[in-house]
C-alpha cells in the first residue's frame, strides 16, 4: 500500500497553515509535504509535526519572487549568490524538520536565453548544491513540470529528470515523479514509472486534467497505485492536488482505492 503525504499547501486549505497538520494526522495522514516552509520559524513547524506524530516528507529550496512569477533559481544565470543562498536556508529548515528530501525547482529562463546556457547553469547550481546537500544527509529531488501549468520551466520530460539525477549519483539527486505533470506532458504512466524506478526519490499524484483527488480524472488509479507497490517503490507520495469540493468531502478516494 503506497504511503501517502499530504500536501498542506493544497490540502485542509479551509483552516490556518499551523493547524492543518492536527488535520492531516485526523484525517488518517501519516506524513506531510508542503510548497515553501519559510512564512513560519523552523521551531514552529516542528512543534506541529511532534504534536500529531507526523514526518516531513518534502518541501521545495526558495524559489525566487514566487509572486512575480518566478520557479526556481537553479536554471537562472546571474542568480547563483542568491540560488546558493537558498540551499543553505532549506537545508537548514530540513535539519529542524528532519526531512530527508528537498525539491530544487530549475526555474524559468529568461525569453531568449539559449537552452545550452540555461543548462549549463543548472548543471553548475546542482553540482553545488547536490554536494552541501549530501553533507547535511539530505537528498535533493528534480521535478519535470508540464508546460501547461509553467509555461518555459526548464525541466519537462521523466527521462531527462532521471538521467540528470542519476548524473549526480543517486544519493545526491533523486527523481520527483509527479503522475499529473507526467500524464500531462507524456502519459504512459506505469511504464516510464517502471523505467525510472530506480532513481524515483519521491512521488506526488493528482488526476488529469483538473488536478483534483484521485477519481476524479482520465487516469486509472486502481492499475497506477497497484503497479506503485508491484514495483517495490516504498517512498512517500504525496498528494499535491487541489481538492474539487473541500478537502474532507473529498477523501473517499482513498477508501475508494484501498489506500
């Protein structure tokens, strides 16, 4: 049986940040994951966590101006100081946490940046960062994220996800296999889940096309979440999406499902 995170970014979004982690434990959540910590101190967010018995799964390095549209820094020329600056604040969040698992976003480039520049900056930010992460007994996961919801984000495709981690050594970098900006992107759920296995670090679903709770898209859950276990994968996954009625009425998938 997959083991499920919830997302508090997107989930019991009906209460307060702080007090969507009793809510999760409730509810029958045994880990949580998030976007960004850093509105809260460390203490405050631990404290939550000890409270309900829950463990950190994830949460992402600082992204830039989220609200000037900006994801991630790590593809960004001219943005290292600041890029590096953001390793040494989330690895200092996922000491207090003790979360194992920190999401690099690769950002959008700017219009008309040659692709080979972007990665080579990329490739030079990871280098760096895969390296303090390690010291810190933290892995750092790579997200492909379809061009739909991001348009211009510079990592879009499992294969090239997975080729770049496993680049850096699989105990540096892991996969994020999100199955909703794959099944966006690509499709073929199971079998590119299957080819990349060995380098998934973390998993995160939600259905297609409206990312809403498993059930209620286009994608076969009872086969995905079966081949999920069939495959060996005993990693968190955690459930990034955007609840299509409220987050309580929306939890009978998981009966549904027997998860």
């Amino acid at each position: 049986m997959p083991r499920l995170a919830a997302n508090l970014s997107m989930m019991f979004t009906e209460v307060p940040f702080l007090d969507r982690f009793a809510l999760a434990r409730v509810h029958g959540f045994d880990a949580v994951e998030f976007l960004f910590p850093y509105d809260h101190k460390p203490a405050e967010i631990k404290a939550r966590l000890d409270a309900n018995g829950l463990t950190q799964a994830l949460f992402n390095l600082p992204p830039g101006d989220w609200d000037a549209g900006e994801r991630g820094l790590a593809a960004l020329p001219g943005r290292e100081a600041e890029f590096r600056d953001g390793v040494a604040r989330g690895l200092d969040y996922a000491a207090a946490l003790d979360c194992r698992l920190l999401h690099c976003m690769a950002g959008i480039p700017p219009a008309g940046l040659p692709r080979a520049t972007a990665a080579a900056v990329y490739a030079a930010n990871l280098a760096y960062a895969t390296e303090q992460a390690k010291s810190a007994g933290v892995r750092l996961t790579l997200e492909p994220i379809n061009q739909r919801d991001m348009p211009g984000y510079f990592l879009s495709h499992q294969a090239e996800g997975a080729a770049i981690a496993a680049a850096f050594g699989t105990d540096r970098a892991g996969l994020q296999f999100d199955l909703y900006h794959c099944q966006v992107t690509e499709g073929d759920l199971t079998t590119r889940m299957a080819r990349h296995m060995d380098v998934i670090a973390h998993m995160q679903i939600a259905d297609v096309p409206g990312r809403h709770e498993p059930g209620t898209g286009e994608i076969g859950w009872a086969h995905v979440l079966r081949r999920i276990d069939e495959l060996g994968y005993t990693g968190w996954v955690g459930c990034e999406y955007r609840p299509a009625a409220g987050t309580v009425a929306g939890l009978g998938w998981r009966a549904a499902f027997g998860v």
